[in-house]
C-alpha cells in the first residue's frame, strides 16, 4: 500500500475524486430492497482510503459544505418563508424531543458503562453529529476545578469518543431517515414528495422536466377555408368565446399579413394559433385541415415575464385580461402565473401580484409588445450571477461568526447555519426581484450534488483512521454505544413525530428528522430520493433549532456524568 500512501500524498485531490467516484458506483449497487445511496458510499469508501494515511485540508471540507447548504437555502427562500408561523410548532417539537432523547441516551449509557465525562461528551459530539459539542464540553471540563493533567485528560478523551463515533453518526442518520422511516411510514420519500408538491401547485398540473402533455392547450393548424367563407379576419377570431388567431393568410401563391377587416376568401389558406378548445369549436368554419404548407412556418415564443408594473398589483387576471385593450394582447396567450415559483390556477379570479411571473405564448412581435406592458422578461442563460452568489456566500460566512452567549455557553449558527440563513434570504429576495442573482437550476443542483459529496469524503478521510485505531486499541465499546446514541433518539423522535405530532408524509418527515440532528449527509440523501424541494423548509428549521440545541449538551452531559 505504499505505492497508494504516496500517490495520495502526492495528489490528495485524487483520493478526494476517487472515493466519490466509488462511493457513488457503490451507491447504486441494490442489496434486495436496500440501497445505500451515493452519499453513504462516498462516506463507506473515504472510511477505507483513510486507512492508507492521506490528508486532506479542512479547508475544502468548509468550502464544499458551505456551497452545498447555501445552494439548498437558496432553491428553498421562497418556501420557507411562506411556511414560517404556527405551521411550524411541530418542526420545534421535534427538534426538541431529538435533544432531550439523545442527552437521555448518553447519561444514561455513561452511567451503565462507566464512561467518564470526556469519553461521554465525545460520543455525543460524534454520535449526534454535533462537533460544537467538543468545544462545550471542552469548556465545561474546563471549570469543573479539576487538576491540570485530569483535564487535559478528560478533553483528549472527548475527542476520542468523538473520533469513534462520527462516521456511524453520519452513515446511521442516513440509514434511519432514507431507509427505515420510509419502510416505516409505508411509503417512499418520491412518492410524497410529488405528493406534497402537486398539494402546493393548488391543483394545477404541473410538469416535470421532459414531461409535456400528449395534448397540449395552446396549437397551431392550418386550414383550407371553405367555399361558403364569408368572415372576415376580426370576425372568424372572435367566433367563439375564447380568441384564437390568425396569424398568417395565404391566397394563392402570396402570402399575406392579416388585418382585422381583412376579407377571407374561399380556399385562402391561413395559420391559427390558439387554445384547442377554442379552435375545435370553430374548426366547422375553418374547413379542411392541412398537415403543412409552403409559407406558413411561424417561430412562436415562450416568455417568462415578471410583473413589475404598478398598475397591475392586487388586481384580478380577468379584470386585467378586460382592461387591456385588444389591439395589445391579441396574439398573446398566457399558459402559466406563478408566484414565488409555485403555479396559480389560471382563472379570472386569480389575484395578480408585483413579482408574479406570468407565462406568455405567441410571435415574437406581440410577446414583445404584452412584456413591455407588464414588466420585464426572464431571459433564459446558462450563466450564475457570481456578484449576487459570492455577495450570499460573504454575508452567510460573516452571520456564521457571530457569537451570543447563555451563561457561559457560546452559541453560534456556525458557517453551516449562517450560509443556510443567508440562502434562504437570498433565494427568498431573487423570488421577488428576479432582474438579478440569477442561478441556473443545473448549477444549482451540482453545488448541492458535489459540495455535499466532497463535504462527506473529508469527513470520512479526516476522522477514518483515527476512529478505526482507537477501536482497535481500546475495544468496540464505545462504537457500540456511539451506534446507540446515533439510533435510539432517532428511532425515539420518529415515533413520537408519526404518533403524536402525526406527521403523515415522507418527504416532509424526513427532511424535519435529518433536521433535527443536524445530518447534512441524511438530508442530502433525502433530497436525491424527493427530487424536488419539498423536504428542505421543514429540514432548514430543525436544522437551525438543532444546532442550538445540541450545541447545548456539552455542559449537560458534562453535569449529569
């Protein structure tokens, strides 16, 4: 292994690639119904390279982490705003009762096996997945006035219990909230979470990606008219109640542009655009269907456009639809709104708000003309907004350094909470001012995909080998224990979650339970399953409440053992 020992001292970054690569490969291997998922096989194989001696910086392990839950938060602001308030006493209960049934778990299993209070306050930090439970407790071992060498002592014994138990802290989490509490609940965590995102599209059928519908609303055909033609353009558009266009006449071999008083004459062959329903209930008087025909090609567009427009705030979308004159929004035909990402019913009562984006299909002309009545269109790029991520990135890492105390106890967000604070804000601000900060959702998704992996090879490398050595040197013990204290509360939490806060969906759950002890490896797992976002709000609030108040047990362990 020598050959190994070399090359990954020489090349870190390839046992940081590798253990990805393999992890992920691992990952998908099925083992009846079970799975262990790219990030524990990411985790499971960082465990095995550590044991031929590499380091990695612990730089990259903040960096990676911090892109990851920044990127979570800001694909989630616009959700977890909306969802703050009495809808979240359940997420606090729960948080809660995680940090009452893990202190319980410890002293309990300290007293039972005569753990002293380093060795105790270790297997919290490490088990729960907490690490500023090494710095409280080391504080608290600190003042309990005990000779110098006995704390010097009892504060290395912390980070042994902590080396011991971190890597089965991360792996357990992931196999409680993506593996069992699905079995338990007796549904997938992708099954709920479609579930739970068609709830918040209030009934509107919402596509995913590749998906489109067999027949879709808004067509283009073309038509031979029939002899009996006697219509003119205005009056063949408005013959029944929902509009459709005539966008291009073609008599003979010229091709004509059409006006509303334009005549149409017997076996004139124009292009209509328009809703289905509306041109079959017209399709009588439009004569013979042709599959194409020379000259009647017409590019339409879609546009994303954002309501900026005061005089459009608070009113309905039939009131506007009215109020508008004809001339302006003929030709253009709205196949969405949306507010804050999440689709509205696309009804005349529908109430229209600054910030809503509004879907508009038709040519290119009159899409422009309706964009700059209502605002400004969402150009699509493949391009991030590096000024307005970077500006997030700045501002969460500084939230990330501020310190309170309670008594003696520091308390912090840390550089995790504090970037997943500030994506929440950011994501939630882009939501409402979509001119700036824009983030393609494929650069979204592989900084949440490669910073959580890279996050959990550090781990796996940084705290593999010293975990594996003291195992060896000092019996399974306290692994044993660590696997305890990493199951039992959460087990604990989620049968007190199911049974007496009822939670009664997946996704939801899982992402409030991984929350609650802190579990970034658990809830990175529970997002590839969801495929969608539905279980970061409940995961962003106990994850903010769990880094308090695990960050609490320190002390509390130190003054029950």
């Amino acid at each position: 292994m020598n050959w190994l020992h070399e090359l990954f001292q020489k090349s870190p970054e390839i046992a940081l690639f590798f253990s990805i690569a393999a992890g992920y490969y691992i990952g998908k291997i099925k083992f009846g119904k079970f799975q262990l998922g790219g990030v524990a096989g990411s985790l499971l194989v960082a465990v095995l390279v550590s044991q031929v001696g590499v380091e990695i910086d612990n730089g990259v392990k903040s960096v990676m982490f911090a892109l990851f839950i920044y990127a979570v938060g800001y694909e989630s602001g616009p959700d977890f705003f909306r969802s703050l308030g009495k809808q979240s006493i359940k997420e606090i209960i729960l948080a809660a009762v995680l940090a009452i049934t893990g202190l319980l778990t410890v002293v309990v299993l300290a007293k039972w096996f005569d753990l002293d209070k380093g060795l105790a306050a270790g297997v919290a930090a490490g088990a729960l997945t907490q690490s500023a439970i090494i710095g409280t407790a080391g504080d608290a071992i600190a003042k309990l006035g005990l000779a110098p060498a006995e704390v010097t002592r009892l504060q290395g014994n912390v980070a042994i219990g902590y080396a011991v138990t971190y890597v089965f802290g991360s792996f357990g989490a992931i196999l409680v909230c993506v593996n069992l509490l699905p079995k338990f609940m007796g549904r997938t965590i992708k099954e709920d979470a479609l579930k739970a995102e068609n709830a918040l599209q209030t009934g509107v059928r919402v596509y995913g990606p590749g998906q489109e519908a067999a027949a879709p609303d808004l067509v283009g055909r073309i038509f031979k008219l029939p002899a009996n033609t006697t219509d003119t353009v205005q009056v063949l558009e408005h013959a029944t109640e929902i509009p459709l266009t005539i966008e291009r006449v073609k008599r003979g071999k010229q091709i004509m542009e059409p006006t509303p008083d334009m005549p149409l004459q017997a076996d004139d062959i124009v292009l209509v655009v328009g809703r289905r329903s509306a041109i079959v209930a017209v399709a009588g008087r439009l004569g013979k269907e042709l599959q194409e025909e020379d000259g009647m090609e017409l590019t339409m567009q879609k546009r994303d456009v954002v309501i900026t427009n005061k005089t459009l705030d608070k009113r309905t979308f039939g009131d506007i639809r009215e109020a508008v004159a004809k001339d302006v929004r003929h030709g253009v035909y709205v196949s969405q709104i949306s507010r804050q990402g999440k689709a509205l019913p696309l009804e005349p009562e529908t109430l229209l708000m600054l910030g809503d984006v509004v879907t508009v299909f038709g040519a290119e002309n009159d899409v422009k003309r309706i964009v700059e009545q209502a605002g400004h269109a969402i150009v699509p790029s493949a391009k991030t907004d590096f000024v307005y991520m970077g500006a997030g990135l700045v501002v969460g890492l500084l939230v990330g350094m501020l310190t309170a105390k309670i008594g003696s106890i520091p308390l912090t967000l840390g550089s995790g909470g504090g970037a997943l604070l500030s994506g929440l804000l950011f994501g939630w601000f882009r939501s409402r001012r979509q001119s700036f900060g824009y983030m393609p959702s494929g650069a979204v998704q592989i900084l949440k995909d490669l910073g959580l992996a890279a996050f959990v090879v550090v781990v796996g490398i940084s705290s593999g080998l010293q975990a594996v050595q003291t195992v060896e040197s000092q019996g399974l013990k306290i692994l044993i224990i660590g696997v305890v204290v990493t199951i039992l509360p959460l087990i604990l939490t989620m049968l007190f979650g199911r049974y007496v806060l009822r939670y009664n969906n997946t996704a939801i759950f899982a992402g409030a339970l991984s929350g609650t002890r802190s579990a970034n490896p658990a809830f990175g797992e529970v997002l590839d399953k969801a495929e969608n976002t539905v279980p970061t709000v409940p995961f962003a609030i106990t994850y903010a409440l769990a880094n308090v108040f695990l960050t609490l047990l320190g002390p509390l362990v130190v003054a029950f053992v």
